[in-house]
C-alpha cells in the first residue's frame, strides 16, 4: 500500500524535501485521519486530493486551527481534469513549504494517483523539473500510479512549461 506524501519546510529544495519524508506515513494508511499522529508529526498544512470521496474525511473544521487544510474534489478518472487543480494546488504545496516550520502531507486515498499527480505538477511548476525528472524523483522514495488521463495532463503541463523555458532562451 502506498501511502501519502508530506514535505519539511526546512528547505524548499525538492531534495531535501523528499528526504525528509516522514518514514512513518508510508506504514500508516489513514495518517489523514489520526489528527494526534498529525500533530505528533508536526503537519501544517494538508492538501486532500480526494476532498468528499468515500473513506476520506476533511475540512477545515475537522482539523481546527492548528491545521490549514485544502480539499480539491477529483475523482480517480482519466475523464476528469485534474489540471485545472495543477497550479492552485502547486501555490498551495510551495506557501506550505514556506511557512515556518511548514509540513504538508499531500494525500487522496491510496496515495499513488491524485495527490502523486499534484506533487508531480508542483515539482515541474516550481521546482523546474521536466515530467521524467519528476517522476524519477518520486519513485526514489514511494511507487506512485497516476492514471493515464492525468499522465497526459501532466505530458500537457510539461510541454507548456518547457515552451516558456524556450521562449526565454530565445529572448
């Protein structure tokens, strides 16, 4: 079972990010759910990929004060577009990594397509990573399956993004 993401503020590189990801949530399914855990772990800020699906609470209200919570309702589909969320999600992801002593778990409800996807678009966004890097770059540390429709929003993202670099080039 592959479980969700969460990320140290302690640096903003991707690097050291996914270095520093909290060994126990890959062993713990529900960690989304277990706000002691939560808090034991030092989570700031949750971004729910799956927000209203079955088996998978959250709200602000749920998590109260200590948390700032993000809740995206994507189904699991290759019909549904998910890039609409890409950037929203990415600008959450990077002001949660900013914070002070900011830890974001990044989570649907396996783990391995949407919230994989988000922080796939998020390293390409903000990190400048191209999609294979990306992917490289998560499968050092969890195995991860986005679903086909999402891997082409994600091949759309990485030709739009890696156009713009060109285009600087050139300028």
């Amino acid at each position: 079972i592959t479980l969700p993401l969460a990320f140290s503020a302690q640096t903003l590189t991707v690097r050291r990010a996914l270095e520093q990801m909290c060994p126990r949530l890959r062993r713990e399914r529900n960690i989304s759910h277990n706000k002691e855990e939560l808090k034991k772990l030092g989570i700031t800020h949750i971004l729910n990929a799956a927000h209203g699906a079955w088996g998978s609470k959250g709200s602000q209200a749920f998590y109260g004060r200590e948390i700032h919570y993000y809740g995206i309702e994507a189904e699991d589909s290759t019909d549904f577009d998910l890039s609409i969320y890409f950037r929203p999600a990415s600008a959450y992801i990077h002001k949660a990594l900013g914070a002070p002593n900011g830890r974001i778990l990044v989570h649907c409800v396996l783990g391995k397509s949407r919230s994989a996807t988000l922080v796939l678009a998020y390293l390409m966004i903000f990190q400048n990573f191209s999609l294979p890097e990306a992917v490289e770059r998560i499968l050092q540390s969890r195995a991860i399956s986005p679903n086909r429709g999402f891997l082409k929003q994600l091949q759309d993202l990485n030709m739009e993004l890696q156009h713009k670099i060109k285009q600087c080039q050139l300028l």
